[in-house]
C-alpha cells in the first residue's frame, strides 16, 4: 500500500511490527525494512498510526 503524506510517498508491504512515535515522527517495521517517517504535528502523527494499524 502506498500512502501519501507531506509530499512523501511511504510504501508499506504488511505486516506491521514495532511502531513507534516520538513526538511528530513515527517509525516501524513493515515486511521489508524499517521506515522513519517524519510529520509536521501531532495530530497527522495519530492519524499515521491508526492507518497503519488497519492494514
């Protein structure tokens, strides 16, 4: 699944494992690899994280 969010193209290959947020950025594990990714508020950092935890 691809998810757009900033400008940034983020690709994420299910499952999800290891998430993490430290204030506006969210970093996790999906099939592949690790991926960071950076936001500009709070808000769209829950709103990262509740999308990744429905795919």
């Amino acid at each position: 699944m691809i998810q757009t969010t900033n400008g940034l193209r983020i690709n994420v290959k299910p499952p999800i494992s290891n998430i993490s947020v430290n204030k506006f950025n969210v970093a996790f594990e999906d099939r592949h690899n690790k991926k960071y990714v950076p936001l500009q508020s709070a808000m769209e950092a829950r709103k990262f994280v509740a999308w990744l935890q429905t795919i």
